[in-house]
C-alpha cells in the first residue's frame, strides 16, 4: 500500500474558514436580544408560558421600563427544577430561576441558591435607597409581616430564606353547583366534615345501568395529591423535628381506609373504567367540567381551565372536608403550595438579580400576579379590592386558607420526592382494595423512611450532624 | 501555492468533527460515570466516594428489582412476538401482489411518526372507556355475553396494573416496520435455486419457509434480536408519556431505564443513577454476548 499525499489549496483552506464563519455568524451566540445598551442583562428562568407567562412578562416589562440599569430576560423553561440543577451544577445558571417550594430543600441544603439575607445584606440598603427615590416606597425589605405565615415559611427550609414567593396557591373543595340543585343540594351550604362529603357525594353520585354517570367526588381526580388525604383527619406526613416518616399513623389509616371505602361502594372496576374516560387538564374533557364528576379537591387555578373551556360554570369552592372531632371554620386545613424565585450559586450578577427579585415583592406586582394567575395573595394584608379584581369567585376561600395556621405545605425533606413517588406508586393497591391500607401505608413509611435516612445520612456525612 | 498534507493527517482532520464529539460528549461522560457511580453525588454538591455501596444497595432496593422484572418480561415478549411479526410481514409483503408498494410504506409509515404523537394516539386507543381497541373488543364480547350470560367487557388498559404491560407489548408491534424493510431486503437476497430445488424435492410453501428462508435470514434475524436487545433495555419515552413518572399502578410499566432517570434528576441521586447505568450496561453486553453464544447453533453464514 502507498501513502499519497493530498493537496489542500489556499482557496479551498479560506472556503471553509469562511463557511465556519458564516456558520458561527448565524447559529452562534446571541447578544443580548432586544435589550437596550448599556444595561447589565439578567436572565430569568420560570416555568410559567402562555397566559401565566405573559403576567410575569407585564412585571418583567414594567421593571425594564422603571430604570435604566438593568435588563431582565425571560425564559420559560420545561421542567426547571431539573435545569436549573443542571446549570447550577456546571457554573453556568442564570441570575434568577422560579422554582416550586418543594424543591427549596435541596437547593438551600446543598448551598445550591444564595441564601436571601446574604444579599440583604450586601445589597439591602442600596437597593432600598433606590426603591425608595423610585417607587416611593420607602425602606423597602422582605420582612415577615408583609407575609402570611404559611406564605414565609415557604420561602424558608432550616431558616434560611432561599427564594421570595411568586405566586402562591391552596387546594379547596372545588363543586359544581348546578350538580348540587340537580342533586337536591344547597349550593350554597358545603360539606364541612367527612361525614357530609360522604352525604353528599352519594347524592350527586348518578349510576346508571351499573355504570357510572357521575361520581359525586372522586379522591383520584386530578390525582395529583395521593398522598394528602390523612392531614384532613388531623394527620401529617413527616416529622421534620425527628426527621421520621408518619405515613402509617392512625390518622393517615383513618383518612385511606375512607378512600377505600369509595372503591367498595361504587366498585373499583366501574370506578377505574369511569375514570379513564377523563380528558386531560388542560381540556374541557376534565371531569369537572364535562359533568363527570360533581366536586374534586382543586387549586385556585382550575377557574383559568374553567373560564377558558366552560366560561359561565357555575362553581362553589370551600375549604376541604375534615374529620368531626377537627372541624374549626376559622383555622381550615388545606394544602399550601408557592412558586418561588431564587438566586442561584454562581449567578453571574447577584445585585441585579436581587433587584428584579425584590422588584416582584412589592404588593402591586404580588397581587398583580397573583390575580393573573387566579390564585390567592400571599400577603398578611391584601390590598381592598383585591377579591373584587380577582377572576376566582371564591378567593376569599384560598386566601384565607392561605392565611390559616392550619395550612400544610409539602413535606420539608430532599427525600419527599421518592416518598411522593412511593404513594403515586402504591395508590392503586389502596384504591383497587388490594391490600388493607395499613399494610400499604406500612411499606410507604418503611421505604420512605430509608429515603429520609440516605438524605439524613449525606447532610451529616457533608455538614456534620444538625445543631 | 499548494502544501501537502499527509494522508493521515487529513483523514484524522475529517474524522476529527466526530472524534472530538466522541471524546467530549461520549467517552469522557462514560467515564466520569463510571467514577460517580462509586459516589454518592447529587450534582448540586461535590461526589463523596462510597465504593460500591451503590452497586450493593441494589440488591435490597425493592424498586430495582420491580423495574428488573418489568423490562425483562418486556423484553422476553416484545422481542420475539415483534420478531415473529416482522418476519410474517415482510414475506407476506414479498410477495408479488397489487399495491405492495402501498402495504409496504403503511407497514413503514407508523415507525417515523414522532414518539409523543404515537403516545398520545394510542393512549386514546388504549382509553377504557372511550378507547377504540375497547369499542371493537365491545362489539365482539357483546354477541357472546348475550349468548351466555357472561359479563366480558375490554379492560381498562392503561389503568389497571395487570394490562399495562400487554398494553406496552401490544403497542411496540406498531413499529415492526424498520425490521420489516430490513427483513425483505433479506427475502430478496435468498437464492432462487434454493427454493427451486426445494421444490423438486417436494417441499410445501410451510416447509420452504422453515428450511429454505428462515436459514438464509438467520443473521439478518440475530442483528435485528440484539437490535431489539438494546432497544428493549432502554425503553424510555413511550411509557413515561404514556404513564407518568411512576409508570402506571402498581409500578406495572415501570422500566429500568424511566427508574435510573428519576434517580438521577427528579431524585438527585447521581452516583446511583450512574450505578444503575453500568448495571443496565453490563445486562445488554451479557445479553448480546448470551445471543450471538446460542446464535451458533441456529444462525446460518452463507459462503461469500
């Protein structure tokens, strides 16, 4: 065999310098879009696209307007938290990400977002001074009795603050009130306790040649919170104090041998056929709205879905039944949930990022937001026409369940995604009636408490042991 | 003016696009891997090393062997009924009849349809409800529950823990049609003096199929298996769209590769994650090494 050499002229050699050229001209790096010169340019990663993303795009915009210094960027992201984890971890975040409150303890255990009163504390004063000579607002600060409690403990894990509150929400019992007139009921009184919902939800319940044609409520529509159902019946998940899993307490039995009295009442089979006739979500399929199911437990966000697809539904909203022996009108249970913004580690341009951050605390923009999105404010002191502005009838039920020290959020442990999980997993078994729940609930606290042990186990092995 | 080059030096500078891609987005990500699978690492904080706790961990990690069961049956199933279908198409498809060329693209077609869309098509068709595969299973049982009294109806597919799986089997036959194109163009290549003296010796169609054809295409068969091998193990996209992030009831349609992706983003366990990777790596590369060992004995190399 011989080796040839070959010949590369200088025409074909600068051809292909050129063509690199070109291609880098059209696909490489952007400037900073639109923004005008000599702003420092912040980018903000959020989860939030069509009408939810225009509302943070009208505060972006109405910041970007207010001075001449910075320029922020939006981005909507798919699944953000993951991303953001990503960017994080090979330096390159943005100034600003929107995470949801869940994901705070991992990302505050792991020094992942800069903790806010680090910033404060570099940059509190000066920004403050600016706000003051900006928006008239003097001294402004994230303090907590701008907030409800439910609303600043969220924006907390382990007491450091890790993002501010964007939007917030909490879960009622969300019934179509036509259903209830059809059904005999008075729209206008909702199940308070367990015991009435049962009522209820066997009056509206609609069967019809051994299928059913309405579920008068159904604990598997949306499905989203399989594993909530026990804090009504004065429950909890998870002991942050002793770090324990709790699935398998006599409360949690309690409020699982309830759902499973549904699938014996009505059948599983029916039940689980019935249910894969819903539509998605976002649809007017959903089962709420195409009559299928009379009541559900919601978030305040349901009325965008219902506004778009079904505008003119006559719907009521009440903080979710309880157990008899809890029931307190004036400290309703409900879940709390928060989309929160923060700073990640290694933000190319913390100031600013706190800036736009602090930018999004003040009232107006919070409830602007808030009405945007149809959810409740998380301010201790909503501005007076605040419900009258709001698009969801029933705010004042989230708000004040928003405001209740009976208010839950998620489990506060790194480990509450698999423990998540080990419910979304095992809820068939319970529903399909398997399996007595205590057993169920048994294995769930036995493999959710191996998780909480592994993330127990890495923070010591990390941090050394909590004071 | 011209400079000349050597000749490895311009292979190497058109090979290099490639190689620095390998380099950058392959090896050295195979390797860290490997080292993060000794860590424990969550990405947001730096890797402590832990031997091979992760790999140990395994054995007592109910979840991992949930996801074990599930891809193998998958895997036992769907590789040889989609082997089995794929061969039936392509030599009913080889056959000379009006139109093949019409049956041969709608047999094709459904393999480059976008993945979410033939996931959200057949969550429909799967629905229990409203579905269509219940629709005509309904129509069918109805004839038969009158005359005897029994109460058949199509199950609830995608619901209930026990039909996810025949579901998922079902559904994967939908893109037999890459092995079907692969498997003509071998019936194509099957010498006709075979089938000629196959005939004079009285051979009927079922006997020349089984002595004549499906020796020739054995190896094309073999590198369609460990194709599907492969694939198998890392089925990923469909049943996440299809079920969710736990993969239905019960786990039903969870696989190992939906597991080892929670582990490492949604749960924040690199290290393990990475373990399960290598673990998933070493069962392909035994699998492949376990076909082509057995393939010996049934896979026929015709002479060059």
């Amino acid at each position: 065999m011989t080796s040839q050499a070959q010949t590369i002229t200088r025409r074909a050699a600068l051809g292909a310098l050129g063509a690199a050229g070109l291609g880098f001209a059209i696909f490489g790096p952007r400037r900073a879009g639109d923004a005008p010169p000599g702003r420092v340019v912040i980018d903000y990663w959020e989860k939030w696209t069509g009408q939810e993303g225009d509302a943070m795009r009208r505060v972006i915009d109405a910041f970007n307007r207010s001075q001449d210094r910075v320029w922020v960027r939006y981005f909507a992201q798919s699944a953000i938290d993951q991303k953001a984890l990503i960017s994080i971890a090979g330096d390159d975040p943005p100034a600003l990400v929107g995470l949801w409150d869940f994901a705070l303890p991992a990302f505050v255990e792991s020094r992942a977002v800069i903790p806010l009163a680090d910033l404060d504390a570099e940059f509190g004063d000066e920004i403050a001074r600016d706000f003051a000579s900006r928006y008239g607002v003097p001294d402004f600060r994230l303090r907590r009795e701008q907030y409800t409690a439910p609303a600043w403990e969220l924006m907390h894990h382990d007491g450091v603050m890790g993002g501010v509150v964007s939007t917030c929400s909490s879960m009622a019992y969300y019934y179509d009130r036509a259903a209830y007139r059809d059904a005999g009921l008075d729209p206008d009184a909702p199940p308070r306790t367990i015991r009435e919902l049962d009522e209820h939800a066997e009056r509206l319940t609609v069967m019809r040649d051994g299928t059913v044609e309405r579920a008068g409520f159904l604990h598997r529509e949306p499905g989203w919170w399989n594993w909530l159902w026990g804090y009504f019946f004065g429950g909890t998940l998870y002991d942050r104090a002793k770090e324990t899993a709790l699935a398998s307490s006599a409360e949690n039995v309690r409020a699982y041998e309830w759902l499973q009295s549904y699938p014996e009442k009505y059948g599983t089979q029916r039940l689980t056929a019935f249910q894969s006739g819903f539509g998605g979500y976002n649809s007017a399929q959903q089962a709420i709205l195409s009559g299928k199911v009379a009541s559900v437990l919601h978030g305040p966000f349901l009325v965008n879905v219902i506004d778009r697809f079904k505008p003119g539904m006559d719907y009521g909203a009440a903080p979710f039944p309880v157990a008899d022996e809890i029931y307190d009108p004036d400290r309703p249970i409900g879940l709390v949930e928060a989309d929160t913004i923060c700073v990640p580690r290694g933000c190319p341009h913390p100031r600013e990022a706190y800036e736009f951050l602090l930018f999004t605390q003040l009232p107006r923009n919070i409830e602007a937001l808030a009405i945007d999105h149809a959810k409740p404010t998380p301010l201790a002191t909503p501005s007076p026409d605040f419900a009258r502005r709001h698009p969801n009838k029933a705010i004042a039920v989230h708000n004040k369940l928003m405001a209740s020290d009976r208010a839950f959020p998620k489990p506060e442990t790194r480990a509450w995604p698999q423990f998540e999980a080990e419910f979304n997993a095992e809820i068939t078994t319970m529903w399909e009636l398997t399996r007595p729940a205590a057993d169920v609930l048994a294995d769930i606290d036995a493999r959710a408490q191996r998780f909480i042990d592994i993330v127990v186990e890495r923070r010591e092995r990390r941090y050394g042991a909590k004071s | 003016m011209t400079r000349r080059v050597p000749e490895w030096m311009v292979g190497l500078a058109f090979v290099s696009p490639w190689l620095i891609g390998f380099l950058a987005f392959m090896a050295l990500p195979i390797g860290m891997s490997l080292y993060y699978s000794m860590t424990q690492y969550t990405m947001l904080e730096p890797p402590i090393w832990v031997g091979m706790d992760n790999y140990t961990a395994m054995a007592g990690d109910r979840v991992f062997w949930t996801v074990m069961k599930n891809t193998t049956i998958y895997a036992l199933v769907a590789i040889p009924l989609g082997t089995i279908i794929a061969v039936i198409l392509a030599a009913l498809l080889s056959a000379k009849v009006r139109f093949q060329s019409f049956f041969r693209a709608a047999v094709f077609v459904p393999t480059i349809v976008p993945l979410v869309a033939t996931a959200m098509v057949w969550m429909w068709l799967f629905n229990g409800e409203l579905g269509l595969i219940n629709i005509a299973l309904d129509a069918c049982f109805r004839p038969i529950n009158a005359l005897f009294g029994t109460d058949l109806a199509g199950p609830n597919w995608l619901g209930s823990a026990q039909w996810v799986m025949p579901a998922l089997i079902l559904m994967s036959f939908w893109t037999v049609g890459q092995a079907v194109v692969i498997y003509i163009a071998a019936l194509k290549d099957v010498p006709e003096v075979l089938y000629e003296a196959a005939e004079i010796d009285g051979i009927g169609v079922v006997g020349k199929f089984v002595h004549v054809t499906l020796p020739m295409i054995s190896p094309v068969i073999l590198f369609n298996v460990i194709i599907g091998i492969i694939n198998t193990w890392q089925i990923f996209a469909v049943p996440y769209i299809m079920l969710g992030t736990t993969g239905a009831a019960k786990r039903s349609g969870y696989f190992y590769t939906m597991y080892l992706y929670d582990k490492a983003f949604p749960f924040g366990e690199m290290g393990y994650a990475s373990a399960l990777a290598w673990v998933q790596l070493m069962i392909i590369l035994a699998l492949t090494g376990l076909t082509f060992v057995v393939s010996k004995k049934f896979v026929y190399y015709r002479a060059a």
